[in-house]
C-alpha cells in the first residue's frame, strides 16, 4: 500500500475514520470505513461489525483510495478537440460548459422540441441520491425523451413481482438456516462474495447440499456438491420439468397449495407439457438428473434457491423466473426459516421514488426509448421523430455495456449528435463525447446506499474533498437546472435535505432508524425481522392483487410491462403486448430451433458473465484489476476447438452478422460444447479493438424488457495473423 498512514502518536497526525458503504451495483453493498489522514484518503477497510461484509472487500475495492487518485482520471471539465471517437480534449471551465449545453440545447429544443434530447444511465452508482435516478427530475422536468432502464433485472423484477409480489423473499443470511440449496444462474464467489460464506455455513452445520445450475463450471460451481450444467436460456424448461416431476411424483404440499397460491389446476396442466425426457432434450440435462433435483429440493427442506439475474438474459428468462419462484409455494418451503427463494430484497426499501423522479413532471405523450436500443435509436434505424439530437450520458458506458456495440458506435459518430458524459474516466463511452463533465467518487460524497442483496440501509458520508472541479451528480443536475432556468425548489436543497425527503421515515420497516441515527452507525437493519426467525410467506401473506403465491398471475390482464429493479416512474406500469398468465419455457430468439438457419452459419452460443476483478466495465482501465482478470479470453469446448483447429492461447476472432472481437482462446471444458464465454467490461483498446458487446443483440426478452446477454450465436475462427485482426 503506497498511501501508508504515518497517523499516531509519533507524527502527531491524526487518523480520521469516515463510516462509508460501496457505491457499486452489487448484491453485497459493504459497509465500509474510511481511513483518512491530513485530508487524504489513505486506506479503506470493510466494517468488521456489518453481518454481511464482515471486515472484508473484495478484489474489486482493493486499493480503492488509489482509484481515487489515479492519474487519470477526468477532474476538470473537458471539450473534444479531435475527431468524434479520437478522445482529444482540453480543459474548459464549467462556466463554459454549461453556457455551451444551454445554446445547443436551446437550439434542439427551438428545432426538434425537447424529445431530442436523451438521457442515458444505469447502475454506475447505486445511491438513493447518485444513483440511475438521479437525472428523472431534471430530465422529466426538460420534456426529454424517456429512457427506459432495462440493462439489468428488469425481467426478473417483473416475474417476481407477477408471481409473489413487491416482497423481499428469502434473506440472503437465513440461508445458514437451509438444508438444500440450489444457486441458479449465479457465479456467487465472483458476484455476491459475502452471501456464500452463509451456504457455507449451511453446508457445515446442517450438512446442507449446494447445487449449482450453469453452462460454465465457475469458481462456484467447482465448490458446490453438484453442477448441473445446462444450455443457456432454457432454465424455463427445467424448472417447468421440476414442477412436472413434483406433481408427478406426490411431492406437492397440497395444505400450502390451496391456502396460499393460485392457479395451481392450470399450472400443472401446464406443467404436464414437461416430462424429463422432454426437459432433457431442450436443456442437455439428463432426465434421471431432473427426476432427482426435484424429488431432493422437494423432500429435504427447508429448501433455498439463490436466483441470479443471468437467467433472465434469453428470450424466456422473465417466464423462466416465473415458474422458478413457483416451486417454494409448491412444496411448502417458505413453511420454513431458510426456506424460499432469493432474488433481489430491494423491494423492503421504503425509498420514495416518485419524490425523486417526479413522474408528473414527464409531459403527456412523452415518448420512451429503451436504453438497450440506443444503437438503432441513434442511427435512425428505429424510426424516431423527432430524431435524437443530443445524449447525455451519467453512470453508464452503452459503448462497452450495452449491445449492438458497433451500431452505437456508429450513432455515436454522428457529427450532428451533441454528446455529454459525465463521467470519472474517458471510457469507451466519453471517447465521443463533445462534452465530458468530472464526477465525483464515492469517499468524496454524500449518499445513502440501499441495496438488492440484503436488508441493510446505510450512509455513506464524504471523507474527503472532492479533487478538482468534480461534482455529485446530485449537483451536476443542479446546475444544469439552474443553466435551463429552472426555478423549482427541487433543486433548492442541500444533498442532506434530499436524502432526508427521499425516505419514508416513519415506514415500519424504518422503526428506530433515523437520517441522524445512520450518521453515528453507518447503517442500520431494516426491521423486517431477524434472520434466524424470518420467515416471511410461512402463511401466504404475498404482495400480490390476492395475496397468494399466483402461479396464474393477475397482473399479466395488463398486457407487457416493465418494473424496474429500482422503482421508478414506471412503477405505473405501461402496458403493452398481452402477456402468458402462467409461466412457460420460451425457447431463445437464437437456437437450433427457432432459427435453424442462423444456427447453421453460427453454431455457438455465446454467454458474457461478470468478470470477477472489474465491475461491470468500471476498474477495467487500472493495471492491477486487469492483473487479475487476464486479457479479454474467449473459453471454447476441446470439441468445438478441434473442429475448428484452435488450441489454448491462439488469438481467435469471435464473429456473427453484428460484428466481431478477438482474443487468446482457453480450450477447457469448464464450457460445456456448444457453448463459449468471454467475459463482459474489458475495455477496447488497440490490440483488440471492439469487446464483447459488438455481437449482443438489442432484442428484449417477453418479460420486462429486460436484455439477451446470453442469447446470441456466434462462431469463433482461428486468428492466422494476429497483426492484421481488426
Ligand atoms: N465481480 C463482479 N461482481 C458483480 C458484477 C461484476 O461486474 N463483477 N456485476 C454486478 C451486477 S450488475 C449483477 S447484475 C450481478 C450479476 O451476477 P450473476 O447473477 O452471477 O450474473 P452473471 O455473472 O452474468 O452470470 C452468472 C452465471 O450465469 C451463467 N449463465 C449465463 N447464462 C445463463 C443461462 O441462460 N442459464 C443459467 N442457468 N446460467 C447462465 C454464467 O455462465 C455465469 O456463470 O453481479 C454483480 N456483481
Ligand atoms: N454482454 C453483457 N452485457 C451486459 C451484462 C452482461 O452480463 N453481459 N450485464 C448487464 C448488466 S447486469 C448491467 S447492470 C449493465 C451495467 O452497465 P453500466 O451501469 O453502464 O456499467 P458500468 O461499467 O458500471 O458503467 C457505469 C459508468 O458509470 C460511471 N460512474 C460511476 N459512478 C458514477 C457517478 O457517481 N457519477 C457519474 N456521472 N458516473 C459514474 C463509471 O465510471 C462507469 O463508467 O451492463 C449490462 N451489460
Ligand atoms: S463491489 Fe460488492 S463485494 Fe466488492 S466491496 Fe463493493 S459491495 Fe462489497
Ligand atoms: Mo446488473
């Protein structure tokens, strides 16, 4: 550690401990402490108290105070100089900036109306305060075209909300509590770090079994009893085969059935469309295997299942979500404390979205963009009137992040495009931006950090000055109100009175928490009850219109519609496309079977999970995250290799009609055949230019709109002449 406090009684400085919680898009939100020393922040430990991170971080967050003072990092505002893409700039002040976003702004909006203008974020902060958020009111209040924020969890929020209702389910701690526990679709040890010490615990003291369901034998599931390895995007069809062998082996709990669910009749006709022989065909999954996963997780309660969000990203993986977080109701394990299914706890939260988004500002008629189509929507390809003529960009990098990476690129490029990003670094993103604007980090601000991956609030409070010009984006969106002549006394308030407004503090799951209480704990457990004794639908009591488990949703009346993992203006619902009230297995927009042709020119399917040492695309620029997490690799099958002649560190190029990316090839069958992986957040740089989004598609899956990360075919060739792969 290069900052080593020289703090003590022999210099006589003074060591400053700042309560503190990770900004990230994580499950595990660590509460953190900062150690500053003469102003400047010289170590970040986790809090040894919080139950959750227990003392540590994870390899993301080390050297965390260097991440602050890397070199470079982008602390002034900045105006391109070079061509778009080039990432030439020079410093200008913010007076300049802001005078230079109000006249193009006011140009557009003489010309084009405000519609073309649109904001684009996601989770590159988690804050109530900083957070995707962060921008609705200004944007709302401008008139913008609204962006819809399905990266992420969308689809599993709208299955979960279809079928238990706005609940925080299973507590990620009462799983000390399970017996058997099923991690689906979830690389854990990489992704929600300080969860798995609690299966382990299960597995130690209760001899609970872990089972792992993915394509890739990960670091989890090398440490899980049994992997069940099974071919992307078809999850909707094991878990209807386990609803099938349930039923037809006598394993329902038929008192908990008729008392707290709905639909039962019509899903297990559903259901009987499922047999294993079936199931396996459609996932590789041998029958026997089905047979057993459900006669185990029906009979050895209580009974867990950690969802992840991979399994949403296919054409199916809302409706896979559905039947998955039917199965507790069907055999009676929300019964029991450890009993039930995870997926995000967020919803125990009273955050008060509306206060901060301001939906009644939005104009009547407003149109909506969905974020994942900003390719198509800047190349005029979705055919938008008015058209978009400027973006602005906050915690989020579509270049690297979103799909379609090439048609971004391209919409980017566009010279009548007026592009802004406020960021902390020039990413693959702020490389075309007009107008970079310095954001601040999270030592350097305030903010109060809920979180999907326990029950704990906390507050993260500035340790240190913010370098530079950098601004929070609470009052980067300040100014630019106050730049647009906005009079409203939303932006009058200081950061504190907006954290103090944004929570309903007299809400039961706040009882004995207050903003002045976080100051002097960090953070606080919510009170819905401990995890040793919680167990939340042990009689029904699901948020849903009938208060049952709904196997049959209710909601699906509505037509299609998207609830946000974190609630936003759309907690309204837009309905659309009449939806499948029960739930299904929906096969992949690109397979064998729905599109044989494609699948004859790219017989692979490519999954792109987490990389372990960045998060998402942030930390992929710092040497020693890059260390850890190797170049930008492309795991591949032996059989699949051999047939296409590639052996373990050959540079291959990974292609399909999007576009293409290169990099050193691992041969190994931790992949099963038919499947490759790379992983998603490297950066491009010149050896190998585009990463992996050049080949997601920009569809949605039929719940949520959520993306289909692991739903594209591809074929992968040998790279004969490193030199010259673009
Ligand atoms: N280290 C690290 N941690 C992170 C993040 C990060 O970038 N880095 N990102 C955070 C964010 S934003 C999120 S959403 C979470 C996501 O965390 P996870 O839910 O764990 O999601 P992924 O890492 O995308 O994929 C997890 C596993 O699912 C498998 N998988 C892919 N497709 C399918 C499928 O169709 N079915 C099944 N059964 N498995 C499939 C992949 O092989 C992978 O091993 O992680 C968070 N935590
Ligand atoms: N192929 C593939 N693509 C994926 C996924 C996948 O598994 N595979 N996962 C999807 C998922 S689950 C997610 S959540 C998305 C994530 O997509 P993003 O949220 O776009 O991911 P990040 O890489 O975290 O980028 C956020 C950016 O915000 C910036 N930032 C951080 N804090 C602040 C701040 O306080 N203010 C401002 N102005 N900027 C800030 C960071 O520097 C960073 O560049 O990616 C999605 N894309
Ligand atoms: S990224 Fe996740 S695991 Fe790492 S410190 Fe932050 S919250 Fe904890
Ligand atoms: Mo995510």
């Amino acid at each position: 550690m290069t900052l080593a406090p020289e703090a003590g009684p022999t210099t006589g400085r003074e060591l400053k401990i700042v309560r503190g919680a990770c900004p990230h898009d994580c499950p595990d939100t660590c509460a953190m402490l900062y150690h500053v020393v003469d102003g400047k922040l010289v170590d970040v430990k986790g809090d040894p108290d919080h139950p959750m991170t227990k003392g540590g971080l994870c390899v993301k967050l080390k050297n965390f105070p260097e991440h602050h003072y890397q070199a470079d990092r982008v602390l002034h505002p900045l105006r391109r100089v070079g061509p778009k893409g080039a990432g030439e700039f020079v410093r200008i002040t913010w007076d300049e900036a802001l005078a230079e976003i109000k006249q193009r702004w006011t140009e557009i909006i003489d010309v084009y109306g405000p519609q073309a203008i649109m904001p684009h974020a996601y989770l590159g902060h988690q804050g109530v305060l900083n957070g995707l958020t962060s921008g609705d009111a200004f944007f709302n209040r401008l008139g913008a075209t609204v962006a819809e924020k399905t990266y992420c969890e969308s689809g599993s929020s709208t299955a979960w909300h279809m079928t238990v209702g706005p609940t925080g389910g299973l507590d990620i701690e009462s799983m000390a509590y399970s017996t058997y526990i099923i991690v689906w679709g979830m690389n854990m040890t990489s992704t929600n770090l300080h969860g798995w010490p609690f299966l382990l615990k299960a597995r130690k003291e209760n001899g609970a079994t872990i089972v792992v369901i993915d394509p890739v034998r990960t670091r989890t599931a090398r440490q899980a009893d049994w992997h069940i390895p099974i071919r992307p995007g078809t999850d909707g069809a094991l878990a209807m085969g386990m609803i099938h062998e349930i039923i037809a082996q006598g394993l329902v709990d038929t008192d908990y059935v008729e008392k707290y669910t709905v639909g039962y009749e019509e899903l297990a006709e559903r259901a009987a469309k499922y047999p294993p022989e079936r199931v396996e065909e459609i996932t590789g999954v041998p029958a026997d295997d089905v047979r057993k996963l459900a006669r185990e997780y029906a009979t050895t309660q209580p009974a867990a299942i950690r969802q992840g969000v991979a399994i949403e990203r296919s054409r199916g993986g809302g409706q896979a979500i559905r039947a998955i977080t039917c199965l507790p109701a069907l055999v009676g394990a929300w019964r029991y404390v450890g009993g039930g299914t995870m997926e995000m706890p967020i919803w125990e939260f009273p955050t008060l979205f509306d206060k901060i988004c301001k939906p009644e500002w939005i104009p009547e008629g407003t149109r909506v963009v969905n974020e994942l189509e900003l390719g198509r929507a800047l190349t005029g390809e979705l055919a938008l009137d008015p058209p978009i003529k400027s973006l602005f960009v906050y915690n989020s990098n579509p270049v690297s992040q979103g799909p379609e990476q090439a048609k971004t690129m391209a919409g980017l490029m566009r010279e009548d495009l007026f592009t802004v990003v406020s960021e902390h670094f020039i990413t693959d993103t702020a490389r075309f931006a007009d107008l970079v604007l310095p954001a601040t980090m999270q030592a350097e601000q305030l903010d109060i950090m809920v979180t999907w991956g326990h029950l704990y609030i906390s507050l993260n409070q500035p340790a240190i000055e913010p370098p530079g010009e950098c601004v929070p984006n609470s009052e980067l969106f300040r100014r630019l109100a106050k730049t647009m002549g906005f009079t409203d006394d939303y932006w009058d308030r200081t950061d504190e009175e907006m954290l103090r407004d944004f929570h309903d503090w007299n809400h039961p799951a706040l009882k004995g928490i207050t903003y002045d209480s976080l100051k002097e704990t960090g953070w606080a457990r919510l009170n819905v009850g401990l995890p040793h004794e919680r167990a939340p639908h042990k009689e029904g009591n699901f948020p849903t219109p009938s208060g049952k488990c709904e196997f049959k949703s209710s909601l699906a009346e509505r037509g299609n519609f998207v609830v946000p993992v974190w609630r936003s203006m759309y907690d309204e619902f837009q309905p659309g496309e009449p939806i499948d009230p029960l739930p299904d297995y929906v096969p992949p927009l690109e397979s064998p079977d729905t599109n044989p042709g494609l699948a004859k020119k790219y017989p692979l399917n490519i999954v792109s999970p987490k990389p372990h040492a960045f998060l998402n695309s942030q930390y992929g620029n710092a040497s020693d995250k890059q260390e850890v997490q190797g170049e930008q690799r492309v795991w591949i099958h032996p059989d699949d290799a051999a047939e296409r002649g590639i052996a373990t560190g050959d540079v291959v190029k990974v292609f399909n009609d999007r576009g293409s990316f290169t990099g050193p090839a691992v041969v190994a069958d931790i992949v099963i055949k038919g499947v490759v992986m790379a992983n998603v957040g490297h950066w491009q740089n010149k050896a190998s230019g585009n990463t992996v989004n050049v080949i997601t598609s920009g569809e949605h899956n039929t719940l949520g709109k959520a993306g289909v990360y692991s739903d594209n075919l591809v074929d992968v060739a040998k790279v004969e002449d490193p030199a010259i792969a673009s």
